[in-house]
C-alpha cells in the first residue's frame, strides 16, 4: 500500500516551497514532480499527491478564508508559512476530501503529524486548535464516540459574545437580515461583547461594524453556550446572548472577515427553506414567531370596529 503520510510531507514541501518563491500555480506541479523525484520511493502514491496538490490550489481562496475565520487573531500573513500550508492541506482534506478515503479524524491526525514533524514547538496546538474548530462547526462528522477527558465547562475561559436578529418592516412585510458563511449555512451576526457596557450596546455595535445598519435593540430572544476550540487558548466557552433589532429596510453591507461571504434580507415565509446550524435554528424560529404575533396584533389593531 503506497505511503500517504509521505505522499503528503512532499505535497507539503511543494506547497512552502510555491507559497515562498511567488512563481506561478502551474509551477507548483514542476515543483511537485522534482520533489517527488528526490524525496519518493517505489510506494509513493503519485496520483494522490497531483489530486492533493491540484486541488489545494483550485480552493486556496475558500481554504483562507476558513484559516481566518477558524483563527480571528491571527491574520494569514502572520502565520508561519509552514503552518499556513499545513492548514491548507489539512483543510482541504478535511472540507473537500472523500470521506470514505480520507475520514475527519484522519485528516486532522495526519496535519497535526505534519506540524510536528515540520513547523515549530507550538505548530501541533496552533493546527490543532484551528482545525478543531472547523470540525466543530462541521458537526463532528465521523465522531462515534466521546472524548475520553471530561473537560469541566466552569474550569474553562468564558467568551460574552452578543448575537443580532436583526429586522425590518417594508411593504407591510416583515425581513430579517441573515449572514452566510464559507460552511454554507445562513446565520446570525455575532461578536464579542465583553468590553461593551451592555450586551444591547454590543449587539447595535456588531449589527453596524458588520452590516453597516443602524439599530434600535429590542427584546432578548433567547440565548445559548458552548464549547468551541481555540488555536491559542484551547477549549473556551462561549456564551451568546441574542436580541431583536430593529432596523430599517436599507442595502446591507457585509464586512467580508471571520468567514462570511453574503448578506441578504429574507421575508419570514422563506426563511423555512435555508440551512441554518442546528442550535441557531431554534433561535430564528422563536424571533419570527415574535414578528409574525407583531404582525397579528398590528392587522387587529388596523382592523375596522363594527357596530
């Protein structure tokens, strides 16, 4: 059986050698095939390392993106050049890879192996970290079972984070402004409140940093905590608290950062047919049934009184 953890230490030496000489993606294959020369054996998995490499490229765009909202701290130029590519890699493997070939788990051991093997003391946690994270935002695909340390959730750092519903009246219909991300589920515009004076005051903040809307925050609608993976800090909680927002019906504009790639206003009929993460789905159900009691009591009020 070919070696695929080699195939993969070459594809990786092609990749930090094409990110730091600034030639051509078509040179990164010539690269690729001298290093195979020098470096392979007679077990070396050619196909699989031009598939890899191939497909790497074709998804750097999107595979960056997800490096930088998988780790909001650390732009991507700041990211040794060795760890940036294995993160490349490992994602590629992990996003776009068959699964019945390359199954999660495997993908992640096999980057975290990379790291050790190549990158510095702290480039096992820092690609651990990272690609824990997606995985999480992934669901866990492939978990079969828990985890065999318990983490206690009181022992970890707490993260306040404030979540917008953001909502406008046009036409006599009711909106809500909904975020995308490069997972491919619509979502809500969140952030980090703990220097806020209030979560109210932080999600108005958000909703404008990150729409550009102005907003007069409303009731809380709900809220929920998790736990979520941290390249530096390892596990952390994080706790979202999420409120209506008032808004008025004008054009969105998205700040492209922390992995989103649209914005749209959706009327409350269609918002049953997006792809929403499980515990957001709960939230947005409870908000429009709030808007759609809003818009009962408004027909009634209108309603003309007969004698």
């Amino acid at each position: 059986m070919a070696n695929r953890h080699l195939a993969r230490s070459i594809v990786l030496q092609s990749l930090f050698e094409w990110d730091n000489s600034g030639v051509p993606e078509q040179e990164a294959l010539n690269i690729l095939a001298r290093n195979v020369e020098e470096f392979g054996g007679d077990d070396v998995d050619t196909p699989f390392m031009d598939t890899l490499l191939k497909g790497v490229l074709a998804k750097k765009e999107d595979l960056d993106t997800v490096i930088t909202k998988a780790a909001p701290d650390w732009p991507l130029e700041r990211i040794a050049p060795i760890d940036r590519n294995i993160l490349r890699l490992g994602l590629y493997e992990l996003l776009f890879a068959d699964r019945t070939q390359v199954p999660a788990k495997v993908a992640i051991n096999e980057a975290i192996e990379l790291a050790k093997t190549f990158g510095g003391d702290s480039s096992g946690r820092f690609v651990n970290g990272v690609l824990g994270a997606v995985y999480k935002e992934l669901g866990e695909p492939g978990k079969e079972e828990q985890g065999r340390k318990k983490v206690k959730r009181e022992e970890l750092p707490l993260e306040k984070m404030g979540g917008g519903i953001a909502y406008a009246k046009h036409e006599g219909q009711y909106y809500l402004a909904l975020v995308h991300d490069v997972f491919g589920h619509w979502t809500l515009s969140k952030g980090h409140i703990d220097k806020d004076a209030s979560p109210e005051l932080g999600v108005a903040r958000i909703l404008r940093d990150e729409l550009g809307l102005e907003a007069t925050v409303e009731d809380q609608i709900g809220e929920n905590e998790y736990i979520a993976s941290h390249p530096e800090k390892g596990k952390v909680v994080k706790h979202v608290w999420f409120f209506l927002a008032r808004c008025a019906f004008d054009p969105l504009t998205l700040k492209k950062s922390g992995g989103l790639d649209d914005a749209k206003w959706f009327r409350l009929q269609d918002i049953i047919d997006l792809n929403f993460y499980d515990d957001m789905l709960p939230i947005v159900t409870q908000a429009v049934q709030k808007l759609l009691d809003h818009a009962s009591a408004e027909k009634a009020k209108s309603a003309p009184v007969h004698a």
